[in-house]
C-alpha cells in the first residue's frame, strides 16, 4: 500500500511500471493520441489550435499527427 501512495502522490514523478494492464506512462500516450484525433476530427477545434498557437491549420494537423504515431 505505501508503494501505490508514493508512486500516484501529487509530488511523485512519473514512472513507468509494468505493474498490472499498462504502465502510467502508456496511458499518458493514450490520452495524448486520443486527445490528437479528437483535434484532426473537429474543424473547429484545428482552428482554435491554429489561433491559440500562431501555426497554419495544416502545421496544427501535421503537429497532431505527430503526435497519433508518437513523434513528439
């Protein structure tokens, strides 16, 4: 039990472990790629991207896509 406090306390660092279905890190990702799709599927959120960031809406969607097949 004192290891699951230290590893999902708010001070903990993020640490992969391989300790049940996937690691914290996985999920991250996940939510990170879910999140990018969610983008490149709704016009109007790659355009409040474009605005929010300075960038073209085709540099947003390049930005996303990166970000589905895990480049950046």
């Amino acid at each position: 039990m004192e290891e699951n406090r230290i590893l999902f306390g708010p001070s903990a660092p993020i640490k992969s472990t391989t300790t049940g279905i996937g690691s914290i890190a996985d999920h991250e990702m996940m939510d990170k790629r879910q999140s990018a799709q969610n983008v490149l599927n709704s016009w109007d959120q790659l355009a409040m991207h474009s605005l929010a960031t300075g960038e073209s809406i085709a540099q947003v969607r390049l930005r996303m896509k990166k970000a589905m097949i895990g480049l950046k």
